[in-house]
C-alpha cells in the first residue's frame, strides 16, 4: 500500500518563495477544507506534478510557475510502499527530476535510475 507522507513546493502556481508543507502522518485521516481560493486545489496540482510531471488541473507547465519569482520551482512528494521510503523531487526553471530510496531510514539516498523498479 502506498502512503502519502509529506508534499512540499515553493514558486509554485501563486505560493511564493518559502517552501509550504503538508505532513500527512499527524493523523490516519487528512481532510483538506478551506475557502476558495485558499489553495486545496495547489495540493492537489502539487502531488500529481510531483509524481507525474503534470498538475491534476488543465494548467501547461509555464503556468505552474510562481510569475512574481519566475522560476525555481520545486516540488516534493514523500512516500513509503510496504517499509521502503521514497521521496521524488521535481523541479522547474531549472528542470529537475529525482526519484530516491529509502533516503530516510539510512541517510544514504539511493537515486532511482530507469533500471530500478518501485
């Protein structure tokens, strides 16, 4: 089973420069509610940018970035299947792409390459 652990971005769609985080293990269950406008939808754009490389919404990539900062945008997503950790790091402007393993447990991060399977 996969298990959502943590999901952090910055620069990205109308967050700013600091990084906003949602740890998801303070409960076994996460209800996101909010006003419109507060940002739920982001959360959700976030994770699927994350694990997919494309936000949930019908939003292009140029979008995706924060246009007061323009650029660096960074997004996180921690996960764990069974008792492995994972943790993948997507970025913009630059483009970056980091799949890792078990970078929690042993602090010697095991970046996944095309050879390695979840």
């Amino acid at each position: 089973m996969v298990v959502f652990k943590k999901i952090r971005w910055k620069n990205f769609l109308s967050t700013g420069n600091a990084f906003t985080e949602i740890d998801l293990t303070r409960s076994t269950n996460t209800l996101i509610v909010g006003h419109n406008g507060a940002g739920k939808s982001t959360i959700l754009d976030a994770l699927t940018f994350g694990l997919f490389g494309k936000p949930y919404r019908k939003i292009n990539k140029p979008q995706l970035v924060n246009s007061v900062n323009d650029g660096k945008t960074v997004v996180e997503v921690e996960f764990s299947i069974g008792k492995k950790n994972y943790k993948i790091v997507r970025g913009i402007k630059p483009n970056v792409f980091g799949p890792y393993r078990d970078w929690e447990t042993d602090r010697k991060s095991t970046r996944l390459n095309s050879s390695h399977r979840l």
